[in-house]
C-alpha cells in the first residue's frame, strides 16, 4: 500500500469517527436536555394541577359538602378534559383505589412515550394521589428524525469527504512521487536528474536538500570516473614505459651471456643496460614523490628567495654546463612561504625541461617577483615550445610533448604532474603559456612571505 493510500484512510477513518463520535455526543446531549425541559415542564403542570384540585376541595369542604367517590371524579374530570386536549392523562386515587378516570376514560398511552408523575396532595388530603402522564412521542419522532438524517449525512459526506481527501492528499504528496522517482533515476545512473519544486514548505526544503545531495553525488562520482581513467591512462602508461626498456634490458642481458661476444658489444649492451636503469630509478622516485605529496600534510615556512635560488642553481649546474644552457635570475622579493625543498624540486624539473627543449647558447630565466599581492615563481625559455593541445595536457603523468626526445633524456614524463601536485600542495596555482617554437613560461603563483 502507498503512503497516499495509508494517509487518505487514516485521515478518512479518523474523521468520520470523530464527526460521528461528535454528532452522537451533541444528539445524546440534545436529548438529555429535551428530557429534562419536559420534565421539569411535566412537574411544574402537574403541582399546578394539584394545587387547582386541593383549592377546589377546600371550597367543597368550606360549603359544608361531603367529599364523595362523584365529587371528586367530576373535580379531576374538569381538568382531565382541558389537558387531555394537549396529550396529558390524569389519574386520581383515593388510597390507592382509582377515582379518575374510570374505566372507559382515556387510553393510556406506551409507557416508553410518556412522562409519569405521582405526588400526593397536600393535607388533609393526603390519602389522595394525582398521577401526571404526558404524552412525549412527538419528542421520540423527532429523535427518530435526527437519527435518520443523521445517517444520510453519512452516506453523503463520506464519498466526498472520500473524494476531497483524495485530491488534497494527491496534491500534497506529489513531491514524494517527484523525489521518488527522482531518486529512482539517480539510481539507474542518471545523476543529472533534479527535483523540480520551488515550494517553501517542508517538501521545498527537502527537494533543496536532495538536490544539493544529487549535485555533490553527481560531483564525487564524476571525481571518482575522472581519477579512474587517470589511473587506468596512468597503468597504462606505466606498463608502457616499463615494458620497452624492459624487454630491450633482457635482450642486452642475453646479449651479455653469450659466449661470442666482441669487447665493444658488451660496452654497449652495459651502457644500455645502465641508462635504462637510471631511468626506471628516476621513474619509481618521481612516482614516490607524487604518492608522498597525495598523502602527507605540508608545512609551509617562510623561503627566502635568493638561497632558493641559488640551492636550484648548485643542483643543475653541471646539466646546464653540459648542454650550454645559462641560466639568467632575476629577483625582487625577499621571500615567499612554502616548503623549501619542494619548491626546489619544482623549479628543477623545470629548468630540466627547459634546457630539454632549448638549443646550445638559448638563456633560460629564472624569475621571482610579485604581482596583485602574490608571489610569483616562473622559469621561462626561448625553446621549441608546444601546441595548444600539447599544452592542456602537459601537467597529465606520463605524457610527453615531445616522446622522441624525452626517452632520449630518460624523461617519462612525470616532471610536470609532480609540478602540479607541489603547486596543489601550496595551495598555489599553475600557470602555463607556451608557443610552437616561440619558448614556454611556466609560473607557480603563492602566498608572499608577509601574507
């Protein structure tokens, strides 16, 4: 059974037994009430009655006439007939033995219908009773009455009090339907589905409240398919890179243990051997510095720039003398906060893709300076340069702009996704601006050192 279903038979239950529990109490009350003027009208007629008979024998009395059986049935006959016209029976017994009427006097009427009242007269006449009988059936039939409409009320205000809670109930839950289904769609995968209900009650809100859960849902899982390729493209590479210089690794190594082998050809098989070494070492260290930087929180201190600099400047100085690189600085900031090691390491892979991508003799820049309030580290070259595709994907692992020359230099291509996660980890930003044979500008933008 649906909730609009368990709603709308609760609520109709409920009120049907509350308006009939309602309109019994108020009959029942009615009743009792109509009950009561009639008897205390039926009472007060009655004293009357009994006060007209007493006055009436005391004049008998007063003449001096005897009180006979006669006497007193013609006295109680005169009132007899005037209230018999209005449904009121009288009786009156002289020591228990009946006076008026006799026995051909007015039919007595059901005793479930009338109002019987004894009293007995005052003294001297104590031995005599009047018994007061009113005759209440109008009373009953209107009950009866009251009983029947009430049950047609019933029958009609049910179906459609039936049919309104129908309606009301539909249009007040239809935002379930809407989130039901909702929620149905998003679980078969559509997380783009959104509840479409600007009300400001309750379900309003808490159609505002699915809908920025949806969003964030639809966010983590477009996070999560993203970091799945990444890491599937990021497998994929990696058995690439592993799986050439690998098998050429073994072929040198057979090489080596053949017994006809000239002096020259072990020479090269171990020079190969040996490069190919030091690039899958560079390869598993690139690595760990990426997982290391995912997993460990950063300190970040106050760096001054010029020891930085100059740290960047001792660690590449042979690679930059052996390619015929210089290496021009320029600075005009003290200092920047970060973590000086790190940022090193930034700037190193840089300069080594500069000097990879720059002819003999073509500077390479090394800059700090500051702009809008930030600081800013950028390492600039005059070299090949990159397409603009080339650029969008430079900071993805493993990619290489240029494959040919970059297993040349041992570069698999992880120096600039490990520039990016260092930049993540400052909680800095990465610019890249570069032109086809025009130079790249790569600029890490951070926090000056007195902000």
């Amino acid at each position: 059974m649906r909730f609009w279903h368990k709603v709308l038979l609760a609520v109709l239950t409920l009120f049907i037994f509350a308006l009939d529990l309602s309109v019994i109490m108020v009959m029942k009350k009615s009743w009792q009430l109509n009950m009561e003027s009639e008897t205390r009208r039926a009472s007060s007629e009655q004293l009357l009655v009994a006060n007209n008979i007493y006055e009436n024998l005391d004049s008998i009395r007063a003449r001096g006439s005897s009180l006979t059986p006669v006497l007193l049935a013609s006295v109680a006959e005169s009132y007899g007939d005037y209230y018999g016209e209005q449904g009121i029976r009288l009786e009156l017994r002289e020591n228990g033995r009946l006076v008026y009427p006799g026995s051909g006097g007015q039919a007595a009427q059901p005793e479930e219908h009338v109002i019987r009242l004894a009293m007995q007269l005052p003294a001297p006449y104590q031995q005599m009773e009047l018994i007061y009988q009113r005759d209440i059936s109008s009373l009953y039939s209107q009950q009866q009455e009251l009983n029947r409409f009430f049950v047609m009320i019933n029958w009609i205000v049910g179906p459609v009090l039936a049919l309104l809670l129908y309606l009301l109930i539909k249009k007040l839950t239809k935002p379930l339907k809407q989130l039901s289904e909702t929620s149905k769609t998003i679980a078969e995968g559509d997380y783009t589905n959104r509840v479409n209900l600007h009300s400001k009650d309750e379900f309003g809100e808490l159609a505002l409240h699915f809908n920025q859960m949806a969003a964030v849902v639809e966010q983590r899982i477009n996070d999560l398919s993203d970091m799945a390729e990444d890491k599937q493209r990021m497998v994929d590479n990696l058995a690439h890179e592993l799986r050439t210089p690998l098998t050429s690794m073994q072929g040198f190594a057979e090489l080596l243990t053949s017994a006809n082998i000239g002096q020259e050809d072990q020479m090269k098989a171990g020079r190969y051997i040996w490069s190919e070494t030091v690039r899958l070492k560079n390869l598993a260290f690139k690595l760990l510095d990426l997982s290391v930087l995912r997993h460990q929180p950063l300190e970040q201190t106050e760096v001054e720039v010029a020891g930085l600099f100059e740290t960047v400047l001792q660690t590449e100085r042979l690679n930059l003398a052996e390619n015929g690189i210089p290496l021009q600085t320029e600075i005009s900031i003290r200092a920047v906060r970060g973590d000086g090691d790190l940022l090193a390491t930034f700037l190193v892979n840089l300069i080594e893709n500069a000097i990879h991508a720059s002819a003999p003799g073509s500077p390479v820049r090394l800059l700090a300076y500051s702009q809008g309030g930030e600081a800013v580290l950028e390492v600039r070259d005059n070299g090949s340069g990159m397409t603009e595709e080339q650029s969008k994907r430079a900071f993805e692992p493993f990619y290489r702009a240029d494959p040919a020359r970059s297993r040349v230099y041992g570069n698999a291509g992880l120096g600039l996704a490990l520039c990016r996660q260092i930049a993540e980890a400052h909680q800095a930003r990465v610019e890249l601006a570069s032109e086809l044979g025009a130079g790249t500008s790569i600029r890490l933008i951070l926090q000056l050192y007195n902000n």
